[in-house]
C-alpha cells in the first residue's frame, strides 16, 4: 500500500491565486488537500470549490495570529487566551462546513518567561482538544524548526510529546513534520517508528532548502517505505516549495503511484 499524497496549497501551484490552486490540484491528479487557513474567505466559497473538484480537504490550521505581521501562533502566550478560545469556536465552524477531520495547533513564537507559556499551550490545548472532539474533530499540534521560525515555542519532538502528555487529552496528537524533524534532530525512521502511536498527521519536505523529495538528503524510497510496513493509513501532505515550477516538481511522485 503506497502512502497517500495531499496537496498543500499555500506553498504549492502558488504561480496562482489561491482560489484557482484548486482546480489546479484536481488537474494534476490530487483527490486530497491542505493548506494553512481559510478564513480569509467565506467558508462556503471554500466548500463549493472542494465540492466542485472532488477534493477532501484533510487539514488546515487553528487561526494563529497575524501571520502577516511574522505572528505564528498565540496558543503559547499567557495574554491572549480569550483570542485564541474565539479562534478555536471559528476554526470549528470552518471544518464543520468543509468537513475537514482534523485542525492543527501552532504554538506560536516565544520570547520570555517559557514556564508560563508552556503552561498556557497546555491549558489552550486540552481546552481545543475538548471542543473539537466534541465537535467530531482531532487536534494536532506541529514542532516547527527554529532555522526557519526562530523562537518558535514548540520545535523538537521530544518536547511536543512531553506537552502532549501533560495534556493528557485522548484527543491530541503529534503533527510530524518530516522537514522539520530532519533539521532540528534526524532520526527520522527510528522516531517515527518508536512514536508512530502518538502520530496523527505527516508532511513532508527535502532538506536543504525545504523543496521537493529527491532534491536533498532525506531517503524518501526507504521512508515511505517505511511509513508503510509500519501501517500508517493517513494522508502525507506535501508542504514544499518547488524547487522550479510546482508541475516541473512533481516528477519524484510517478515512482511512487501518483500520476500528478
């Protein structure tokens, strides 16, 4: 059983608008989708679109702050607990109409007093963890390597396991970064292997420079290889950015049943 590739919209086809990477995901042959948030648009402009395409949307983010002015997520910071409850309520009302199983949780970037904040990232979690399961979703929360987001809060797996399990939320699970892993730590195979349980969602990227399978020093055929035999029946969202165009990009996914 091969992996199953989703595409993820806000790093590829961005040649396009963001509305048109739809059809454009479609047309290369992806069923599956995921990108970092839709709410900058009505939620049935987005749901009329995957329906339309035939396409699942499989992730998208909580809201995280104002991403445009370098924000990468407030769950960790003590003073905005209140706008991060109200993004959760919104974030459940996007995935309810786009029907998206699982929302994942960025931690955000954290200059000072990192008990506190780690103590506000596991109070914010298990309160997301609580509406979403009782909104029929799963959360997930991401380690994100400092190389690329200096001073993000959580950025090896090993701590967002720690976090997890203070949660303590049968809810809440670990977002693998492949990308993100190599760069902070490496190990990939035996980390996945000996955490695989706590697993709830995998992207993927080269190293260096954050572009597609076979351009760096990941061994993709021995990973997916390996994601395989240990029965990992998810979507493998594919957050890179082209190392050419996003269809002269593709070309490593042919040996692996994709016919994008």
């Amino acid at each position: 059983m091969m992996p199953k590739f989703a595409a993820n919209l806000t790093m590829l086809f961005t040649e396009l608008p963001f509305l048109d990477r739809f059809e454009a995901a479609a047309k290369a042959g992806f069923t599956a989708i995921e990108f970092l948030f839709p709410y900058d648009y009505e939620k049935q402009q987005i749901a009329d679109l995957l329906q339309s395409h035939n396409l699942k949307l499989i992730l998208h983010n909580l809201p995280a702050g104002n991403w445009a002015a370098g924000e990468r997520g407030i769950a960790a910071h003590p003073s905005r607990v209140n706008e991060f409850r109200e993004g959760v309520a919104r974030a459940i009302d996007y995935a309810t109409t786009l029907k998206v199983p699982q929302l994942n949780c960025l931690a955000g970037i954290v200059k000072d007093n990192p008990t506190e904040a780690r103590a506000t990232l596991v109070e914010n979690l298990r309160y997301a963890a609580t509406e979403l399961q009782a909104a029929g979703l799963r959360l997930v929360v991401e380690p994100v390597n400092t190389r690329d987001i200096p001073g993000f809060f959580v950025n090896r797996t090993d701590q967002a396991l720690a976090i997890i399990n203070d949660v303590a939320h049968e809810n809440l699970k670990l977002q693998y970064d492949i990308y993100h892993a190599q760069v902070m730590e490496g190990n990939l195979a035996e980390t996945i292997e000996k955490h695989f349980e706590k697993i709830g969602h995998l992207q993927l990227a080269d190293n260096p420079g954050r572009h597609e399978p076979g351009t760096g020093e990941i061994n993709y055929d021995y990973l997916f290889s390996h994601i395989d035999r240990l029965g990992y029946t998810g979507w493998i969202g594919c957050e890179y950015k082209p190392a050419a165009t996003t269809l002269e990009g593709f070309g490593w996914l042919k040996p692996h049943g994709i016919s994008a």
